[in-house]
C-alpha cells in the first residue's frame, strides 16, 4: 500500500514539474 501511494505521488510530481518546465520553456523561449 505505502509503495502504491509513493509510486503515485511520484508519477504526479513528475507531471507538475514537466508541466512547469514547459511553461518556464514557452514564457522564456530559450529552452
């Protein structure tokens, strides 16, 4: 259960943080 709920933690900070990544991307247009 507690692996479950990391692995899904995890998934969802990766999301959050590529999804950031590509609008710091898109705002600075420098890569």
């Amino acid at each position: 259960m507690f692996i479950f709920v990391y692995i899904v933690f995890l998934y969802k900070g990766v999301k959050e943080y590529y999804f950031v990544k590509s609008v710091i991307c898109i705002e600075g247009d420098t890569g």
